[in-house]
C-alpha cells in the first residue's frame, strides 16, 4: 500500500495543482485537488494485462476547461434541479441553468471546478473544500470532505463527509466514466443493477415523479444483460434520454454491504461491483460522448464508449416532497460512501 504525490500543473490563477498516486495490490488510482477527480484507475485483466477502466486527460489543461465531467467530485447537487429552482423553509432559491432549462451537477463552478485541499494517509487522501454561502446560489456555507481509500482487494472507497451552517440541500456523487476493457465501446459489457424500478423522466430528464417498474421494459437490468443488447430499442424514454441516462431506485439502498450493480467486460475478464449507502444509482451510457473530445493518448472518446454508475439520492428531489430528503440542516453529518472494487474473473 502506497501514496505519494506529485506537482500535476496549475490552474489560471496560477495555483498548483497535485496528482496523488494510491497504489495496493495490482490497483493503482490517481486523484487530482482539482475538481477531487479521479484521474486514473488502473486495474489487470484475467491475464495480469493492465488497463486504465476510467476516462480521464494526460494534462491539467482540458480539466480546467468545461469537460463532462470525466471522474469529477460533482456537488453541491449532482444531477439535475428543474429550472434550477427550489425553496427550502419558506424561501425560494434560483440556481444557474446550465442544462437545457434545468441546473445540473452544482453549477458551471460546481465542486468538479474547484481546488480542494489534500492530505494524504496511509491509503488514502482526503480532500476537502469550503464552500461559502451562497456559492453557486446555494444556501449556506458548506465545509465538505472526501476520502479516497484504496484497499488490497482492489476497492476503491469513496467516503463523503460534509457539515453546513445554515439549511441546505446536498447531492454528491463521482462521476467517473468506466470502461472495463480500457478501450472501444461498452455495448457488449454486461451490466446488472438491483433496482426493481427507475426514475422515468421528461424530455428535459427530470423525473415525473413516478417509481416505474423496470419489469418488462429494456432499463430492466436486474439480470446481466449487455448494455447495448437493447439500447436501441423503440422505446421512449431510451429515445429521448439518447440511450440510459436514468437513475435506479437500488432494492438495498443505504446498505453498504450489499452488491447494487456489477458490470463485466467479457473480453477482458474485468468487473466492477459497486456498493453504496445511497438510494439511487444513476446509470448513463456516454450518450452525450460523440467523438469531439480526446482523452488519455489523444483517444476520440465516441458516444457509448464509457458508462457512468453515479450513486447518489434522486434527481429533483428538493421540487419531489415524495423522494428522500436531500436538505442538511446544522448539526447535522451528511456522510455517504461508495465502493468501487475492481476485480478480473475467468472465462465461464
Ligand atoms: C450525467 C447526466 C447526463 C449528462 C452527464 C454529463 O450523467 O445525467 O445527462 O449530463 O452527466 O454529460
């Protein structure tokens, strides 16, 4: 087990930048300040063959640009608030709209665009960030951590841990983009979620509001099924989201110890398993990726060529008094965590 550090540029107002590299077994993972973003996740196939399974930039550079959020800390609200409005005890509040007509993932200076403090441990690096009032529209001022923990058997922990002096709402998430085989597409990866139902949306992708069963209906995961086995499918709400792009109601939400979604890459032999204390997991095929942005070696990363699994509570929840709450109130810990474990199966 292993953390060290290194100088990884520096942002337009000319403060460095710091790249931590977790090394334990055969996994090795790199977070940068900027952003909390993960960088890097490198991890072998069933032959021992290392592959980076995340998107990410060689350079600061294309980080400091507005990018999709490749391995961002999102926050103070991952996904998306309808028309960027809300009111909590009696007061209204308007975010900016950056999405359509909605706000999404915190803000054009949302927590994927800011510098985080770090210190580093044993295994691990915590990263930290004050937000101050009204940051971003939001109410109160925030002092928000994450911890990244790599462990022996290839998990990689994320634990979240944040405090406010005044009431707000809060929503964080990772928004790493996963491919198991290190390249091509993610079509023939297999993917099971245990969600019983999903959060159909409009055609701007806030919910309705209804928990519909996945029974029956190509978002139905709940066996191992390829992500492009039916992404195709003349289906409404695969059309107007441009393939999945909709957040699963987990059978065991808040349970840790449970295993809420495994994807494979039967080729290579690599699987995620993903673990969470939160209650939705939000799974996105790249739909959005369409070839214009170049990656690690200068890879056009093309539509489908990555897929996102973003714990966190539902989107809209504080318009949706039937979600579960996402308001944090002083006094009060939010803490969550999330598991990724990366690991390599043989062929069955
Ligand atoms: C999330 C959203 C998607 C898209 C991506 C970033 O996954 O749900 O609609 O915005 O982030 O491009």
């Amino acid at each position: 087990m292993s953390v060290t550090s290194e100088p990884f540029g520096s942002t337009a107002a000319g403060h460095p930048v710091e790249r931590y590299t977790l090394r334990a077994g055969s996994v090795e993972a790199r977070v940068i300040t900027y952003g909390a973003t993960l960088v890097a996740l490198r991890a072998p196939d069933r032959s021992g063959t290392m592959a980076d399974v995340v998107l990410g930039f060689d350079s600061l550079a294309p980080y400091l640009r507005h990018h999709p959020y490749l391995g961002s800390l999102v926050g103070r609200f991952a996904n998306r608030i309808a028309g960027g409005r809300f009111s909590l005890d009696g007061a209204s509040y308007q975010l900016p709209v950056n999405n359509g007509p909605n706000h999404l993932h915190g803000g054009p200076g949302g927590f994927h665009a800011v510098l985080w403090q770090a210190e580093a441990g044993d295994d691990a690096v915590r990263l930290r960030y004050h937000s101050p009032d009204g940051e971003q529209g939001y109410p109160g001022a925030l002092d928000v951590s994450v911890t990244y923990t790599l462990g022996a058997d290839g998990a990689l922990r994320l634990d979240y841990e944040a405090r406010c002096d005044r009431a707000t709402i809060l929503n964080l998430t990772n928004h790493a983009y996963f491919n198991l085989a290190g390249s091509g597409n993610i079509l023939g990866h297999k993917l099971q979620i245990s969600a019983d139902h999903f959060l159909p949306v409009d055609a701007t992708l806030i919910p309705t509001g209804e928990l519909r069963p996945v029974e029956g209906t190509p978002l139905d995961f709940r066996a191992p099924t390829p992500i492009g086995a039916r992404i195709n499918a003349d289906e409404e709400q695969l059309r107007q989201a441009g393939g999945y792009d909709h957040c699963y109601v987990l059978n065991h939400g808040g349970d840790l110890g449970v295993i809420v979604a495994r994807a494979v890459d039967p080729l290579s032999g690599r699987v995620l398993e993903v673990r969470t204390t939160q209650p939705g997991v939000q799974f996105y095929s790249g739909n959005f990726l369409d070839g214009s942005l170049r990656g690690r070696g200068g890879q056009p990363y093309a539509r489908h060529c990555a897929f996102c699994l973003e714990t966190q509570h539902f989107p809209d929840s504080p318009n949706q008094p039937a979600f579960p709450s996402t308001v944090l109130r002083p006094g009060e810990i939010y803490r969550h965590s999330t598991i990724y474990r990366l690991t390599a199966e043989s062929p069955s």
